[in-house]
C-alpha cells in the first residue's frame, strides 16, 4: 500500500443526510446504521468531490496508507450497484458558475426568456453551497429568503445582479444549521459585502438574526443591508445593520 490522498468521515459530525453519497461519483460512500462511512478504500479516488456537499464538515482529506484506487473494481461496483459509472454527479449539486460567454451561447429548444437572469451560480441553497466556493472569493453575497424572488417582479434587476447568492427559509430549516455555514463562509472567504433579503413575515425577519450571529461567530465584525419585502413585492424597509464582535446596531434605515 501506499501513501496517498483518502476521504475520513468524522462520525460524530455526520448526522446521515447522505449528501457525500449522492455527490460521490466512485459509490466509495455509504449510509450504514445512520452515518455515512467509506464501503472500500479502492473505491475512493481521493479527489474529494464530496467535500463541498456535507453541510456538517464531517468529511476531509487525509493522506495515509491506503490500497490504490482501483478504476476497473469500481467500475463493477457500480454496474452491481446499479449505479452510473464515475464522471455522473447529481446535477443538482454539481458546481457551476454561469460567465457572460455561456450565458450567450445558445441552448436546444429555448425559450428566449423575456429577461435576462442575472443567477451566477449553482448551486444556490444555504444547504448545498460549498463553504469554499470560488464564487465567494471577493463577492458581494446576498442572502435571500426562498419565497422574495416569487414577490418581487424585478428581484434579479434590482438584488441578484452582480451578487452571488445563498438563500434559505429560517422557519422550515435548520437556523443554528445556517449560522453555522454562514459563519464558515464568511471566515473562509473575503465577501465584500452583506445584503439579506426577506419577506415582511415575522418567521422569515430570522434571517436577519442568522446573519447577525453568523457574522459575530466567524470573528468578524461588518455592516450588512437588511432588506424587509412585502408580501405584494415593494421594499418596506431598508436598515444597515452594524454586527459581530463590536456588537450589533442599527446605522442607518429608510422605506
């Protein structure tokens, strides 16, 4: 056996949601009695594919002894699996960044649509983002609650463009789950700025106290605008909060 690059998956981290298993190409990845763990070592490429999917961090690159990769076994592993072989990922978690060039490039059987998206990414879920994404490096991050873009006629004009973004609902999810990645992916990147955009509901203002605590658990200390949307799609209210290890105020707000 050799040295080489190999998954470890952290058990006590990992609380079986079984995202590794559908973004591992190889099959190397299995839920058994609640947790995922590495069926064979000659399955895993050591790539770490994986890695960006698990929204608990239990997942990482180890290099140690290891049998070698073994194309040909895994292979037959997936065709007894009944799986694709390695090259397939689930496309909605593969990793995409969407440039004015293939934007421009035409698409079979298109419908032109009546204006243009300004989405720059994939995918957009707090939950399926990878924390080190390389559409985080130096961006501008909005941080949007899942139902805004149905009330709002020109959301992508007016919030999404030039944005990269992770939205969520605060209400049917896991919040302590999002304040935790929003912390990870603010202390892993350098975001130029914040914008959270919710509806006028009081379930969804929790957004805002995820980017609060996110904020002030990463270490950092930063302003962020904190969009309130009508349930009719106007902005009722528009703060520019100040938080994290400062503390939190209010600097400035307007309709």
């Amino acid at each position: 056996m050799a040295v080489r690059n190999i998954v470890k998956i952290d058990e006590e981290k990992c609380n079986g949601c079984g995202q590794c298993v559908t973004a591992c190409a190889e099959g190397a990845i299995k839920i058994i009695n609640g947790k995922a763990k590495l069926v064979s070592e000659t399955y895993c490429d050591g790539l770490g594919a994986c890695l960006g999917h698990c929204p608990q961090d239990a997942i990482t690159i180890e290099q140690r002894e290891a049998a070698e990769f073994d194309e040909e076994a895994t292979k037959a592993h997936l065709a007894k699996e009944n799986k694709p072989e390695p090259g397939f990922a689930c496309p909605g978690l593969a990793m995409q960044r969407f440039d004015e060039a293939a934007k421009a490039a035409p698409t079979e059987a298109a419908d032109e649509p009546a204006a243009p998206s300004q989405l720059r990414h994939w995918p957009v879920q707090l939950k399926l983002v990878a924390r080190t994404a390389p559409y985080f490096a130096d961006a501008d991050l909005l941080l949007a609650a899942d139902c805004v873009p149905f009330a709002m006629g020109d959301f992508h004009q007016r919030f999404l463009k030039g944005r990269s973004v992770a939205m969520g609902c605060p209400k049917l999810d896991d919040a302590q789950f999002y304040i935790e990645k929003l912390a990870d992916i603010l202390r892993a990147n350098t975001i130029r700025s914040l914008t959270v955009v919710h509806m006028e509901v009081p379930c969804c203002s929790g957004l805002t106290r995820v980017a609060r605590e996110a904020i002030a658990r990463s270490g950092k200390s930063m302003d962020f605008q904190d969009v309130t949307v009508s349930l009719r799609g106007s902005v009722i209210r528009h703060e520019t909060i100040r938080a994290g290890q400062t503390g939190e105020r209010k600097v400035a707000g307007c309709a």
